[in-house]
C-alpha cells in the first residue's frame, strides 16, 4: 500500500496532521519499517468491497492479557498512594501481578515477532495493546482521587507519570531480554527484531496516556501538570490569544502575507489555523515587531510548543492507524467485529458479520496467523511436456524458441482466463500452474474453458499437442509467508495436503513401493534377475492396467482395476463435488450419454454463453502417499447434449451421480468403477 493511499483511508479528525505525505514522511521517515499496512477485511458478502483494517481476534488469551495490565496497574497506584500515605503496602501482590503480566506479554510479543516474517504483527500488537495501555492510564488521576480525594488533588497527575516511567522501564527492559533470547532463535540481530513502533511509543507519553486530543487541547490537563510542569490553562488562553492575533496579522501586514504566500505556498485568507500547526511558524513569528510574549507565548514556551506539535502530529498518525483495529469474536461459528472508524455505515450500530477469508491474528496462538486455510484449487498440466521438447530441442533451437514463445502466449490467455473468474494463480509449475478460488462453480467453469483454450491453441500450433490434464479439488492448504522484510510487502506460497493432492491427481502417480524396494537391493549389490524373479508374483498383481478404448478419447479419465488413476482430461475430489453441489442446489440436473459412460450434466451460464457440464463418478483412486480419494470425471458436454438429455427430476448432484452409478450397477450386474 503506497503512502497515499494510506493516507486516504486514516479516519480522522486530524486536528494538528497535515494529511500531506511529505509531512508524514518527515514526521516518520522510515514508516514501512515502523507502522504496519492495513490488510483487507472481507465481509460476509464477499461481493462487497472488503474494508481495511486490523483484525484482532478477542481469544481468551487476550482477554486474560488486559486484565492482566489493569491489575498491574491498579497495583501500581495503590503502592503510590500508600508511598504518599507514609503506609505498607502488599509487596507481594504487586509483584505478582507484575510477573502475570509479564509473562502474557512476552508469549504475545514471543508469538507475534517469531511469526511475522515481514507482516509487521509485532507493530500491530503494540499498536492494539498501547491502546489498552492509553484507555487505562488517562484514567489514572480519576481513579487516584476515588482512592484518596487530597492526594488524587494534589499528586493525581504527577503519579500518572510515573506509573507511565516505571511501567515503561519495567516493560522495555523485559523487552530487551527477550529480543536477546530471540535473536538466538531466529538468527536475526536484536536491532532488527526490536520493534521501532514500541520505541516511538516510548519517546511520544501521549500515546500511552490518551486516547483522544481535542483542537482546544483540553485533554492534556493532566500532561501539562503532570508531566510538563506548566500551567495548562495559561497555555491554552496564550494559544487562543495566538491565533486571534494571527488571524489579525495576516488581515494587516503585507509582509506576512506575501511570506505565507510565497514561501509557504499557503493561502492566507483561509484564516491561518493550518499555519499555526506547522513546525518552525510560531518560531518564526515571535520575531515579528508585534508579536507580544506577555500577551502570546513568551520565549520559554516557543520551544515548548514547537515540541509539543510533534508529538501531537505524530499521535494522531498513530492513533488514526489504532483505530482501524477492528476486535472480532467468534459466535455460533461466525466472526463477528465492529466497523472501524472509517468505514461506512452500517445497520446494527456497525457489527459486522465477516467472511471466513477473513483470517483474524491471534497474538495469544503461536502462529498468530493461522496458516491453514480451505481453499478451492485447479492445476493444469501439460502431458508429456519434457519429451515433446526434447523432439524439439533435436529440431533446433528455432523450434524450441518458437514452442516456448507459443506457451507464453497460451499461458497469458489462460491468466486473463483465470481472472475473469475470481480464480488467483498462486504459482508456475513448469509445464503448468497452481490457481486458488473460494467458488467451486466459478473453478469449474474457468476449467472447461481452459480445456478449451488448450484445444484452440493446438488447432493454431501449440506444439505441446499430446494433451493436458487438469484437476480440481477442495481442501486444507498452508500459507507460507515468503518475504521477511515489510518494504517487500506480504507474498505468500501454497503448500501442504491440498497441493500435493492436485498434483498426484494430474500425474495419476499411485504407490509405487515394490519399485522403490526393488531398486534399493539392486543398488546395495543383489543381482538385478534375482530381485526381479522374487517379486514377480507380487508384481504382477499389481500391474499398471491401460484401457485403450477409455484412452481412445481427446481426453479422457479412469481408474484402472489396480486402483491407479488414468488422468488425460479433468477430473476432481469428492470434496470439491461437495461444495459444488452445495452451490448449484435447486439447478436442474440431466442425463446425457457418451458411448457406455453415462454423465449428469449440468446447463452453465458463463459470461451468457451456454456451456453443460457432464459429470461422472468414477471411483476410490489410490495415489501415492494419500489415502484413498473418491475421484469425479468432468467433461465439457457439447456433443453430449447434441445426442440428448433427459432430465433428472428433483435430485441433488451428489444423490443424482450416485443414482447413475447404483442404476449402471442394476442394469448390468457390474461395477462401473474401479477402487
């Protein structure tokens, strides 16, 4: 996300900020080292545009976290008072309720530094747990006075910087020794691993301390008392008297007006507010002839101010960025958060009710980020691609040139294919590619056209002309974070059970550990006739089996009746049929014959072209390394419908493709399938 943009979705009110991006980037130079990017929140109608934000996870952990912290601090006021009081206080309450705190702590930020691999979680963490912190300690001087009304009088302000100090160096300091024990772990320098967000927080009290500043500044009583040690009402009135004087100034004197126009770029005549906001002009202007330090600010106080305007530009950056964090709970299996604080309205007093592509971070949780995800997914995979292009590397080097120069092409149409059904490509896979979805209906389309794709790619040239396989499936898949710094921004890679299913789907690879057993003895030096003569009989058992009148089609799919999937066309999971039939409850549904195989086929309406969809059931595959799979034939159903169809009245999918195979199984007394 560009600066801009970020600029764009911060809500305001920016009272002191100017929402410019050369003054953020002065303010904070290194910001996509220090301020984490808000990452889409995808509603429950995943059609709407998804809002940006934080979503944080109120897991049990977190909640235990922040009760933690105001135990700690209540802790910690009720040892100042007893310390003004001149009484005993209970050491060892307070030092447990230090060590609860501090060991949550640390399994958060543990977790969200060791997960973050460029994601900038520990910024998101501090920025959410400051705010915790903040709507805690600006409360401190209310609290203290409920406790003793003279001492929350005179000392209530004073104690709520120094519960701020103490907390601060107790918290850093823990920091630290961690970071050391981390960096061990992670192999990465403790520089690198410190979060600079926490360092901003430490240098800025206000935002540890509030959670709102008015334009009056009538917030920062307590600042001024407690931590600044001036007057804060006298400051105030000077302000205004400022500004009254400035506005009068600029009607007046031509010199200003021409400097602020000239040098300033401003315009003078709206007023001069945004002029007083910016750093290095009040300086400027207590050198004026008329400028009155008795009335105005004095010289002790220029600087004051000057120093003062940082820290408020810079908490309204930050807060703008905590008040996207959006806290999402779970209920009957549904998240559920709160719209943040520039979003659009909405009804319910702003609940929402959010998608599951909506991943909430759980800082409580190891990963922080649960890396498992359901995904829909298709692989495409040219057959036979390494021996055509050794027939064409013999060819020369024209040929082979011109064969990859043709992929290129057909895999651009396949991309812009893709996108138009909401389907992602996720990777390259040499001779083919990985897509993600979260339809199933919008994945099945995108295939059949592909498959169409490759035929009129062929009839044009393509030489890789042997066939292509494509699968289909719905399953668990795991997100790997690929980029390890945050000007990389976040990049992800698929891997796990989903993705080595597709593959052994569309190489149709089964056990092979006769084979592997085999070629382990000869190689340790047993005679090769021998090894071979041994396992004869159990070889033979489980021969590879080609079924030439199945193979006799353009494309075509199988199980043979060792269990071994034929794949030279499209097939998919029991899984993926599951949700398909989910998605297409109430479509009408047909019979449709192709030779002896008969199809449920299915009317698609894609982009207003009509395209039916035939889909058989073909049975348990056996693949390497996974447990048996129901496997579906899917075929593209044009010249099927041309021969007919009979409509299935009333049925859903599944019931209608099992129903083929139980009526097959009645008919002829055999099993159409294999496995």
């Amino acid at each position: 996300m560009s600066m801009t943009s970020l600029l764009q979705i911060l809500p305001g009110p920016f009272n002191f900020l100017s929402t410019d991006a050369e003054e953020v980037r002065r303010l904070i130079p290194d910001l996509p080292r220090v301020l984490p990017m808000p990452r889409p929140i995808f509603l429950e109608d995943e059609s709407a545009t998804p809002l940006q934000g934080f979503p944080v996870l109120l897991s049990g952990g977190l909640l235990d976290l922040r009760a933690a912290l105001r135990d700690l601090l209540d802790a910690e006021e009720a040892m100042q008072v007893a310390g003004l009081r001149r009484e005993g206080h209970d050491v060892r309450a307070h030092t447990q309720a230090w060590d609860r705190y501090s060991t949550l702590l640390c399994r958060a930020v543990e977790n969200a530094t060791i997960s973050s691999y460029g994601r900038g979680y520990p910024a998101v963490f501090w920025l959410q747990h400051s705010l915790d912190v903040a709507r805690l300690l600006k409360d401190v001087p209310r609290r203290i006075l409920r406790r003793d009304s003279e001492i929350g009088r005179r000392h209530g302000d004073a104690i709520k910087y120094r519960i701020l100090d103490r907390f601060l160096d107790r918290v850093l300091s823990t920091m630290y020794d961690l970071m050391a024990r981390l960096a061990v772990a992670t192999e990465e320098g403790e520089e690198e691993l410190f979060p600079r967000l926490l360092t901003r927080l430490r240098d800025n009290v206000l935002l540890f301390t509030e959670d709102y500043i008015g334009r009056d500044l009538a917030e920062l009583s307590s600042y001024f008392a407690g931590s600044l040690r001036i007057d804060g009402r006298d400051l105030r009135r000077r302000l205004e008297e400022l500004s009254r004087w400035h506005f009068e100034q600029l009607a007046t004197d031509p010199g200003l007006r021409a400097a602020v126009s000239h040098l300033l770029k401003a315009d003078p005549r709206n007023g001069g507010r945004d002029l007083l906001v910016r750093p290095g002009y009040l300086a400027y202007l207590s050198t004026l002839r008329s400028y009155d330090p008795a009335r105005l600010l004095p010289p002790p106080l220029v600087p004051v101010w000057e120093g003062l305007l940082i820290k408020l530009k810079e908490f309204e950056l930050i807060h703008a960025l905590r008040r996207l964090i959006v806290p999402i709970e779970v209920r009957d299996g549904v998240m559920v958060g709160r719209e943040p604080a520039s979003g659009r309205a909405v009804p319910g007093g702003g609940e929402l009710r959010l998608s599951p592509a909506t991943r909430p971070l759980d800082f409580m949780e190891p990963w922080v980020l649960d890396p498992r995800v359901e995904r829909y997914g298709m692989i495409y995979d040219i057959s036979d691609f390494s021996a055509t292009l050794s027939l064409l590397h013999r060819a020369g080097n024209d040929s082979q040139e011109g064969a990859f120069l043709a992929m290129f092409r057909f895999q651009r149409r396949i991309n812009r294919l893709a996108a138009s059904h909401r389907a992602k490509l996720e990777k390259y896979l040499g001779d083919g590619a990985f897509y993600s979805s979260r339809e199933a209906t919008n994945l099945l389309l995108c295939s059949i056209q592909l498959q169409r794709y490759y035929v009129a790619a062929v009839r044009e040239g393509l030489p890789f002309d042997r066939g292509m396989r494509i699968a289909l499936n719905y399953g668990p898949y795991r997100l790997i974070p690929m980029s390890s710094r945050p000007e990389e921004g976040e990049r992800y890679e698929f891997f796990g059970p989903g993705l080595v299913e597709l593959s052994r789907l569309t190489t149709g690879k089964a056990t092979q550990e006769i084979d592997e057993v085999k070629t382990m003895l000869i190689n340790q030096g047993y005679p090769e006739a021998t090894v071979h003569r041994f396992f004869s009989p159990l070889s033979s058992r489980n021969l590879d089996v080609v079924d030439k009148k199945e193979e006799s089609r353009p494309f075509y799919a199988y199980i043979n009746r060792n269990g071994t999937l034929h794949n030279n066309g499209m097939v998919a999971t029991g899984p993926f049929i599951a949700q398909l039939d989910h998605e297409t409850a109430g479509i009408r549904l047909f019979r449709g014959q192709e030779g002896d195989r008969t199809y449920v086929v299915v009317i698609f309406e894609d982009a207003g072209e009509r395209l039916p969809v035939g889909i058989r059931k073909l049975g348990m595959a056996h693949l390497k390394g996974l447990e048996k799979l129901p496997v579906y034939e899917i075929v593209d159903a044009v010249e099927i419908e041309r021969q007919g169809l009979t409509e299935i009245p009333g049925e859903p999918l599944l019931t209608a493709l099992d129903r083929e195979v139980a009526n097959f199984l009645e008919s002829t007394g055999s099993w159409p399938m294999r496995g």
